[in-house]
C-alpha cells in the first residue's frame, strides 16, 4: 500500500545517519535514506555481509 505524498508544507525530516551519525534527509530526495550518502550505506551493507551484525539466537532449552 502506497504511502500518501505529505503536504508541500512540511519540513523535510532529519535524522541520524545510522553509520556515521551525521544528519541525514529522511526524504524521498536523499536516495541514500537513512543514511547520508553512498558512502555510509555500502559500510552498512558490507557490515551486514560480513556478519559484523547479527541477530542473537536464543539459546536451546534443556531437553530434560
């Protein structure tokens, strides 16, 4: 489901870039979002490539 366009008026949001922490455009302007540049989401992608960040398995119940 497609997201409405917000109202002309409205203030670009401006975040975090989850790389590098600088200020990032949350808008369809920034072909990047989240972050600020290409630069920060190729450090992202080969972070995640090269299991740098995982998601931590739960440990197995006993089986008593």
């Amino acid at each position: 489901m497609a997201q409405p366009d917000p109202p002309a008026d409205a203030k670009p949001r401006v975040v975090r870039c989850p790389a590098c922490g600088g200020r990032s455009l949350y808008a369809p302007a920034n072909p990047f979002r989240p972050f600020c540049s290409q630069r920060c989401k190729n450090l992202d992608l080969g972070a995640w490539a090269s299991e740098e960040f995982r998601v931590p398995e739960k440990p197995p119940r006993d089986a008593q």
